[in-house]
C-alpha cells in the first residue's frame, strides 16, 4: 500500500438507492495504513473524489497553497485540509461545528503520492456505474490528474513559535506557545484572499502548543493541545459563567475537549466559582487540578484576554485572517463578554437630588370604579352594523372616540363606531402600530415610521429610523398638557428616540449600554425604562436626560407598575430568584425589597390596588398569585399555583384582582386577605373557541369578560348581568363609555353592539 490510498468500499446488496448500489459505500482516505477520514455516505462518495481530485490539481500546479475539501456524514460535517510543504502536503482531517474535533493533523504525505493514489483510485471501474450526469465528472478529473505537474521548486515552511501569556486577572492565568507553520525568508503564498469576500475557514487556524492555567500557587499543564479550539470551548465556558453571575443563579457544566475536560461549579447568589481541569498530562493522583474561590470576573476576564492575545498572534502570523468568519467571532464574543462586565460596573446608583419638580406631574390616583351598573338589573344588547375586512391585525385595531381604526395585511381602514359608515382607507401593509392624540404611528420592519391622521388617513410625516432586529417591540406616547407632544419609540438594538407628533422631528435619543429589549412605562414628567439588565433608568421626557438610575443585584427582568407616588418593578427571571422591588418614582430611592417564592408570571405587571400590590406567578401548574402590603412590603397572602390555567389575563377592580383563563374560568380575589369573592365557569363548544386575547374590560362598574362570548358581570359582588349575542369568537373587544361593545375576529369580521336602553325605577 502506498504512504497514500483512496478506497471505494463496495456496500451491501440491500443499498437503498439502486442506481447507487456499486458506488454507495464509504470512501476511506489511508495514511501509512491509517483510516484518519470520517465515513461519508452514499451520495458524497463520487463528489469527495472529484473536489479531492480538483484541490490535489490546484495544490500540484501552484494556483493554491492550501485547500480544504468537505466530507458530510449523517448528522456530521467533516473537512479534509490540505497545505503544501516543499514536495509535500501535510494532511488535517477535524469536525467541523460548535465542538470540533481534530482525529488527524498535519500528516505529511508526499504530493506525488497524493496525485497517484487519487488516480488510482479513479482509475476503478467506476465510471461506468457512476450515477446521470457524475461519469464525465470523474473521468475529466481523472485527465487533469494525469497532466504532469510542473517542475519547479516549491515554497517549504518552517514552525514559528507565538509566546502567549496576557496579564493575570487575580492571579489567574493562562499561558501557552502556539505553534504555527510560515513559509521560510520572504517568500510570499501564490494564493491571495478577495478581502471582500468572508469565509468560515477553520484549517488555517488550527495550530498546537502546551497550555499552561495558574491561579496561587496552583498550575495544571495540559500539554500540547489545539489552542484556538480550546479557547473557543472556554469562551462558551465564560459567556454560561457571565449569565449565571448576573442572574444570581448556580452553574454546573462540563465540557470534553478531546482528551482535556473542563468544568465550572458555582452556588446560587454571589458566591465564587470553581473551575476543573483534567487532562492526561496533569500528574495527580485524579489527572485533575481544580481551581478553587475563583471571582467569576476574573475567570471571564483572563479568558477573554487569552482570547484576544490568541487572536492577535493569529493575525500577525498571517493578515489574511482578518476575513476569517470564525476568528472574527472569537474576537466579537470576546469583545462582548468584557463590555458585560464593564457595564455591571460602569451603571452606578444614580437619586434625583430635586424630585419637586417630577412629583408635579404625578399622574392622580385611580378613583374607585363606580358606573350606572353597579347597582340594577341585567343588560341587554342590540345589534348595531357588521363589517368585514380582510386580514385584521389585531394589534393594529383600536377604538379612538367615535372612530374604530381597523389594521388589517393590506390597508388600514377607519370605520365610524356608531354607524359603521367607512370614514377612509389607505393601502398599507402589515406594521406595528401606536394610536396617539395627534394621529395613527405605524412603525415598519425597515424603520419607516409613519403618521396617519385620524380624520383622513392622510400621512401627515414620515420619518426613517434604524430598524430593530426583532421590530418595534414597545413605545410610550406623551400628550399631557404642559409637555411636549412625543412618542418615544426603540430605534436600533440600544437607542430610545423621541418623536415630535406634530413635526415629526427627533427631539432626543437615549442609547443604553448592550443591546436591550426596552420596557417602557411613563410616570408624568418621567419615562421609567428596564432593559432585561441590573439597572432601572428614569428619563425626562422632554430633554432625555437620565433623571435618576437603580441599580441591583438581579436583572429587573418584569414588568414596571406605576400608581401617583409608587413605583413597583420585578426583577430575576431566566432561572434566577425574583423579587418585588418597591421605590419612589421621583427620587429613584428605593424603598423595600421583598423576595418572590414563585416565578413571576412574565408579561404580567404588579397589579395594584389602594391598599396591596399582587403578582401573579406561573409554572407548570398554572398560575397563583401573592399579596403584599403597599406601604411595608409584608405578605398578605398568597395562592400557591394551579388556581387556573396557565394562560390567564389579570385585571385589578378596587380592592379585587380578577383572572380570566383560557380554561373558561373567571376568579375574583380579594386584594386584602387573598379570599375567593367568587368563581364563575363558562362552557364553550370546542376549544378552537378560545379567544386570542383574554383580557376583560371594565366600563360603568361592569366587567366585560371575553370567552366563547362576551359575559358582562358585576365586579363587586360576580352577579352575571347579561351576555354579548355575538357568533363571532371575541379575539378582540373593544368598549366604549356608553358600553357599546365592538367585537374583532381575527378571521376578518367585526361586529358592533349597543346596550339597549335601562329601566329606572322614579319615585
């Protein structure tokens, strides 16, 4: 057998494809009598040979000094790497993916062998049998093997050694010598990279060295290993360890790397981290060192380091990296993980030194619910007009007035709310709309934000904004007298801008440290904005300005809740503990912080009422709520999950929470003591009935609960006063202050509903 070998295995008599049968093995590349390839299936066999056959061509004649050749298995991407040295080639064979894996590095084989084995294999009699359209293929790259390759004398290369050691972080460190292949004096690759063009290329950044890691006294040497791989794996190490740091949750994870095995432990709260090594070359009695009380920071940070200095080395042994994809990724998440922890650091707490001038602003409280309904007789409703419109996006349906603006895939319509008689319509596509004051926003996936005025339809401004990856996701809308007309909108993945609704001008623009995804909540003069991240900013909604900052341990990862001189944020979430946060909304003190049991239902704000603040919690068994005192935080009550569904929208009613669930339940809880008020279960044909928004309505003391139809129920004592006669299935349901009823489904029908006249008893 020749240094070199390419073998066609002949597969079973039962192959499933017949036209494949001859040639549907495996395709084996041997060194000295060693298999060092993967096992490709039937329809890479043929395909293999011929870019196998082209590289060896290109490699032999000088057009290229290194080619890499691709080899799919099942569920696997392999990658057979060429590099020309002298009158060799030295051969690399690794899995490609997240965790890749080198079985063969650097074989050196002479070219020439190379060239016969490849003809040798293609001199089989495959030709014949080789599927439509693949025996032209082989036989015309068996011709261009068999053209003698000039003589000429080729570039040989020599191993440069690259020295890393990066600054400790708390004396932790890692240290290694990468070994790397150049060519010798000044001679210069044929090949030359398009900078225009990226590609993933991952043979030219193997390279192996010994790896040294020390933390106080400790070393653990891990010998020679694949440097740039290993540096990926910690890098994935890191960004799990930056998470659970900023999330106050624990962390166990192990990852093998070949014959190294790598692994991080980490308690819950702010406690250290413990890193392990193991490898054949550390000599303990476990073949493992582990690094005991590391600072998550500085692991992530030394690591981070290693990786930047990896990354230079690279790129100073060969410029042509730079359009690299998978080197420029090591490079960004490096980049990314050390602004992680920049920012924990750079955000501190920020108190509004004068909060006089914000507290004038402060929206009123909430009077008590009162209406025509809270005391008499049952209700009933007349129809009032049907429409249809294509398409409805419910998003971008509202009630304005006597206007209802009806969204929909191809044109946005606007009806009048007592006739039904079309007002206008204008041709547009699907957006994310905002209804203000001054006129309908719509907000496109490209960033065009655009006003409609609500008389006409008519655009009054047009704006471009830099669009966000996964669009417009929140947005606040001032319009109170004594402040400018805005609307304050996210632009980009880390800028809040602000729109004049008059002018159509940026006013201001907030641009947040990392990328978020903004929660917005106004509060008077203040814009309240929580990004997923530790920190809590208040903004002055007329110049922009950072009015106050909170910070905490944990990612305020809920909802805002706002109510006269009360603020109320949730915080934790994604595995790590919650808690109910309780500051002053025009100072930004904060005063009390209690701990949440229960994860905390997501989407859901604190429902407030005068004298409690419920959560509502969800988990696999449905959801449950908890009771806490406005003023002291203490806990009231709590009701542990499964009291309904896991799909329930809230609604606070004075001193009531009431949970409408998508199992056709309707739960009223007194705010105070936690107590059942009362309980109603609707029946419904089938569960394709249900609608897609669950929310109730409350207008004039009665609560308009959606389900398979529209009941009407007193909130105060649950007394049933009457039921919508409506087919259609309420996905959306709009009230107005006369109690008119408009019913939206999303099928593209709407129906209007007055309620009929009362009979009043007169003494």
């Amino acid at each position: 057998m020749s240094a070199f070998h390419v073998a066609v295995r002949t597969p079973s008599r039962d192959a499933p494809n017949a036209a494949l049968a001859p040639l549907a093995g495996l395709l084996d590349v041997v060194v000295e009598g060693v298999n060092i390839t993967a096992r490709i299936g039937e329809a890479q066999a043929i395909t293999a040979l011929v870019e196998l056959g082209h590289a060896v061509d290109a490699l032999a004649h000088g057009r290229r000094d290194r080619a890499t050749v691709q080899l799919y298995a099942a569920h696997e991407a392999w990658e057979l790497g060429l590099e020309t040295d002298g009158a060799d080639v030295l051969l690399s064979v690794y899995r490609c993916g997240p965790c890749p894996e080198v079985v063969a590095f650097e074989q050196r084989v002479p070219l020439e062998a190379l060239r016969s084995g490849l003809l040798e294999a293609l001199g089989q009699p495959l030709t014949g049998r080789a599927p439509r359209g693949l025996g032209a293929t082989l036989e015309s790259t068996r011709r261009l093997l068999a053209t003698a390759p000039p003589a000429r004398t080729r570039l040989s290369r020599e191993r440069v050694e690259h020295a890393l050691a990066p600054r400790p972080v708390q004396e932790f460190a890692y240290s290694a010598t990468l070994s790397l292949r150049t060519f010798r004096g000044d001679a210069v690759p044929h090949d030359t990279e398009d900078s225009r063009i990226e590609r993933a290329d991952l043979h030219s950044l193997l390279g192996e060295g010994p790896v040294l890691i020390g933390s106080r006294g400790r070393r653990a040497a891990l010998g020679s290993v694949q440097v740039f791989l290993l540096v990926e794996q910690l890098l994935a190490l890191s960004e799990e360890v930056t998470e659970a740091w900023e999330l106050g949750r624990p962390l166990f994870r192990r990852v093998a790397f070949g014959a190294v095995r790598l692994g991080v432990r980490r308690g819950p709260g702010d406690g250290p981290l413990a890193f392990t090594v193991g490898s054949p070359h550390v000599r303990t009695e476990r073949s493992s060192v582990t690094f005991p009380e590391l600072d998550p920071e500085a692991f992530v940070l030394a690591t981070t380091r290693f990786a930047r200095g990896l990354a230079d080395a690279i790129l100073r042994h060969d410029p042509r990296q730079r359009s690299n994809l998978r080197l420029e990724a090591l490079r960004r998440n490096a980049r990314a993980l050390e602004q992680r922890i920049a920012a924990a650091h750079l955000d501190t707490a920020l108190t509004n030194p004068a909060p006089e001038s914000y507290r004038s602003f402060a929206p009123p409280r909430a009077p008590q619910t009162t209406g025509r309904w809270d005391h008499g007789g049952k209700m009933r409703f007349v129809a009032r007009w049907v429409a249809t419109v294509p398409g409805i996006d419910l998003r971008a349906t509202f009630l304005c007035g006597d206007r209802f603006i009806i969204g929909a895939e191809r044109e946005t319509a606007c009806i009048t709310s007592h006739g039904g008689e079309i007002v206008w319509r204008q041709p547009t596509q699907r957006a994310a709309a905002v209804v203000t004051p001054a006129g309908l926003v719509r907000v496109h996936a490209d960033g065009r934000t655009t006003l409609h005025e609500l008389d006409t339809g008519a655009v009054r401004f047009s704006v471009q904004l830099d669009p966000r990856a996964a669009g417009c996701s929140t947005g606040a809308v001032v319009h109170t007298p004594g402040l400018p007309k805005l609307l304050v909108v996210p632009e980009g993945d880390r800028r809040l801008t602000a729109l004049d609704l008059v002018s159509g001008d940026v006013r201001w623009r907030y641009t947040a440290r990392r990328r978020s995804q903004f929660r917005l909540r106004r509060a008077g003069k203040l814009l309240v904005v929580t990004g997923g991240d530790t920190t809590l900013v208040a903004l002055d909604v007329v110049t922009g300005d950072v009015v106050w900052r909170a910070r905490g341990r944990i990612p305020f990862g809920g909802e805002v809740a706002v109510d006269h001189d009360a603020l109320y944020a949730l915080t934790g979430g994604r595995g790590a503990p919650s808690e109910l946060v309780h500051l002053d909304p025009w100072s930004g003190a904060v005063r009390w912080t209690v701990p949440l049991e229960d994860r905390f239902a997501s989407g859901q704000d604190p429902l407030l009422t005068p004298s409690a603040v419920v959560v509502p919690s969800r988990d696999r068994r449905g959801v449950g709520a908890r009771g806490f005192e406005r003023a002291t935080g203490q806990q009231l009550w709590t009701q542990e999950p499964g009291i309904a569904s896991p799909t329930t929208a809230w609604l606070a009613v004075d001193d009531a929470i009431v949970a409408n669930s998508a199992a056709g339940a309707l739960l009223c809880l007194e705010a105070q003591t936690g107590r059942i008020r009362f309980h109603h279960v609707f029946s419904r044909h089938v569960d394709a009935d249900q609608p897609r928004r669950l929310e109730p309505v409350l207008r004039s003391g009665a609560l308009f609960v959606p389900q398979h139809q529209i009941h009407v129920v007193r909130p105060r004592d649950g007394e049933v006063l009457g039921v919508v006669p409506s087919d259609l299935i309420p996905d959306l349901v709009r009230v107005d202050e006369r109690c008119g009823v408009f019913v939206v489904e999303e099928s593209g029908h709407v129906a209007a509903f007055s309620a009929a006249p009362r009979l009043t008893l007169v003494k």
